[in-house]
C-alpha cells in the first residue's frame, strides 16, 4: 500500500484544531466531518463511494436539512459537520472498515453493544474477519442461552401470577417450587436433600454389591442375608427415585420438552434397568431353552449385570444440584470444537509416533514387545498422555528417544487447548452463578 492511503480515507481532528479557520466552501463538495460523542473525522466523499448503503453512505444522497436529521442527530451547516450522538470507542472499528475494509471486534466490547453498533451504522456481520467473528458469535450464542433461560423463568412466573388461585393451581405451584427450586423454602431444601442422599447411598451400595463374597453367591444362585438387605436398600432407592421421577413429570408445563431434558434421559436410563432386571428375573427363574443349555442363562447373566451397571448413572443426578456440575456440562457444550482439536492433535501423533517406534524397535532391539504397529498404538497413547503403564518398554536408545520425544509432544498438544477450554469454564461459572443469584433474588 502507499503511505498516507489510509490517513487520506479518514483523517482524525484533534480537539485544538480550528476548522472555520480554513474552511473553504468549496471543501463540502470534497469533505465531511464525521463527530461521535465528541471525537471528530475528516472524510472525503470517496471513501463513503464504496459503501453507499451503510448510514454514512447515505448522507451523500441528503437533499434537504430534514433528510440529512434522518441519518444523524444533528449537522452544523458552517463546516458541514454531523454529529452522532454514538459509542465513539466502538466508531473506531467502524473507521477501520471505512479506511480498509477490514471489520474487527474488540476485546473490551460487549457483544451485544457490538451488534447495536453494526445494525445503527449498518454494516453487516458478514463484514466481521474470519479471527473475530467465531468469538462474536460464540458469544451471540452465550447470550441468547442466557436470554432463552431468563425468558423461561420471566414466563414461569407470569403464568405463574395469571393462574387462577384454585386449590389445584396452588398444589402445582408449590410442586414445581419443591423440586425445580429447592432455594425457594424448607421443602424444597429438604426434597433437594433427600435426593442427594439417597444418591450417595445408591452409589455406596453398588459398591458393596460387587464385594468378591457377595459375587460368588450371585454366581451359584444364593441370596444371603447381605444380600438381601442390599436388594432392599436398592428398591428403597429406586422408587425414591420413580417418585421424584413422576413428581417433576406432573408439575412439567410442557411434558414433550420434560422428556427431552438430558437429565431426564438421564433418569429414565438409569431407573429402567432396575424394573427390566426384576422382569428378566421374573420371567426366566425356573426356565431354560432346550437347545441351548446354560449359553442362554450365561448371557442373560451378562444383561443384567450390564443393566444392573448403568446404576452408575445416578451419580449425574448430582447435576440438578451442584452448580459444578453443571458447569462442567455447560463447558464440554460449548468446547467441542476444542475438544475436537485436541482429539485431531492426539490421533496425528499417534499415527506419527507409533510406526516409527515399531520400526526401531522390530530393527534394532532384542525385545520383541511391539508385536504390530495398532500395540504400538496403545503404547502412543498412555504414553502422550503421561499415563505410562510400562507394559511395554522401548529398549534401543533411539527408540527411548522417540519415547521421550511423544511424551513432551502429548504435554505440549495437551496444553494448547487447555487455556481456551479454562477461560469457558469460568465464564460458565460466573454466568450460572449470577442466574442462580438472580433467581435466588426473584
């Protein structure tokens, strides 16, 4: 580019300028003076040529005095100057789009005020880099998650203030605040309680359940006294659970969007197990195919003891009440990508390293521990993520050096999205903690 192109597209007024002193009245013809909240530009006409349908375009096609209050907030006739009663830090980005075609977003700005700004001077998004316009609308698509959450708890109450005072409206009313608002009182502190505990006990008891004494009794048919006990605990348990279950279905506006929850999911995998075991167990005590004798019995063994593992799944009710928890959801939501990248950086080195590592090894070890290039796969991956079992050692010296090479590689790979997928899960912890205290006010 030539010096001065960009100076000559906009030129900055400092404050201590006089511009009646060379003002000419031929100069209208040529310049415009562009004032935003005060700070002042010098624009040629021309540089307004290549954007005729943005707001400053459209001054060059102002007739008359009542066109021209259309467009800005004010235009002092003396020195051809329009004011714009406008963000003049945001301005700036504007007047690089004006000199050089280039739309960036900056740091400091919010979003929203970004977007306002774009719409009033009329540029669209389009225009933004391809550097600023992921961030700009990672952020659009933070804050309409926020805006369709506040719209939803604004709508809960309205509706909630329109109902009419029946006893049924009442009945549901204090449901829906027992278990979505467990802040809203004691019954919804003690609901919130119970459900955490009954969870803790959950998990406690499928660890008891896998105890070696108690599997060996599984396995040949017995139910001891332990046993037992365990059988009640967890029925205990589950139907805690099918009621909380059906208490949050009845008091759900819209049931189709209930059921769609991940949460709900959630419940609804981790409760079916437990009837479908019980029906299972129902169905085939005393019964056995003919043709294929104990296959059949093995493998619905092998069901129940995957149904009876998905119990695990409990665990995430947790979600409902931890604020960490649901952090952490919100954040692998919006790192995919970076999660992705993490994934693509791993998989490239592992297929870089591990064919290299059996080459040395097969050529120039004694050992044969990397017996193909998928072992050496494994052997990429626990070692990149500094896990290292050490079931399989490289001997030669090169193929320590290939070793060492993987391991400092899988640091630094895994340290590149960290940074990105850490300033998310703040953010996310910040904006769910302000929720909770907005809805904690309300």
């Amino acid at each position: 580019t030539l010096k001065g192109v960009f100076y000559q597209r906009a030129k900055l007024i400092h404050p201590q300028e006089d511009l009646l002193k060379g003002f000419h009245p031929d100069d209208r013809k040529h310049h415009i003076i562009i004032n935003v909240g005060g700070i002042k530009y010098l624009l040629p006409w021309t540089t307004l040529d290549e954007f005729p349908l943005t707001r400053l375009g459209q001054l060059k096609f102002c007739n008359n005095f009542d066109d021209i209050l259309n467009i800005c907030d004010d235009y002092d006739v003396t020195c051809n100057e329009f004011f714009f009663d406008r963000n003049p830090g945001a301005f700036r980005t504007i007047l690089t789009f004006l000199r050089v075609g280039k739309l960036r977003l900056l740091r400091e700005m919010c979003a929203l005020s970004f977007q306002e700004e774009l719409l009033y001077w009329g540029i669209e998004e389009d225009n933004l880099d391809w550097c600023c316009k992921r961030r700009y609308l990672q952020k659009m698509e933070e804050f309409t998650e926020i805006n369709e959450r506040e719209d939803d708890l604004i709508e809960n109450e309205t509706t909630g203030e329109t109902v009419e005072e029946t006893k049924l409206g009442l009945c549901m009313k204090k449901l829906q605040d027992m278990v979505e608002r467990p802040q809203s009182g004691l019954p919804g502190k003690v609901f919130a309680c119970l459900s955490v505990l009954f969870v803790t006990i959950t998990a406690v008891n499928l660890s008891i359940s896998t105890m070696p004494d108690l599997r060996e009794e599984e396995e040949k048919g017995e139910c001891s006294q332990m046993c037992y006990n365990i059988f009640i605990v967890e029925s205990v348990c589950v139907a805690w659970f099918s009621l909380e279950f059906l208490l949050r279905f009845i008091q759900a506006k819209s049931k189709f969007a209930f059921l769609r929850r991940p949460l709900t999911l959630i419940d609804i995998i981790a409760i079916l197990p437990y009837y479908i075991t019980l029906l299972v167990d129902t169905t085939s005590v005393g019964y056995k195919k003919p043709s294929s004798g104990s296959i059949y019995l093995d493998k619905v063994g092998l069901v129940l003891r995957i149904l009876r593992a998905l119990r695990i799944l409990y665990v995430m009710r947790l979600a409902r009440h931890s604020l960490g928890l649901q952090t952490l959801g919100l954040t692998a939501r919006r790192c995919t990508r970076e999660f992705g990248l993490l994934l693509l950086f791993l998989c490239v080195a592992i297929a870089l390293f591990a064919p290299l590592l059996y080459v040395i090894e097969n050529e120039m070890a004694d050992s044969q521990e990397f017996t193909s290039i998928p072992a050496c796969y494994w052997w990429a991956v626990i070692t990149m993520t500094t896990v290292g079992y050490g079931d399989m050692v490289p001997r030669s010296i090169p193929g320590q050096v290939v070793a060492l090479s993987s391991i400092l590689s899988g640091i630094l790979l895994m340290a590149f999205p960290v940074t990105s997928i850490f300033h998310t899960f703040s953010r996310s912890y910040i904006e769910l903690k302000q929720e909770q205290e907005r809805i904690m006010y309300r």
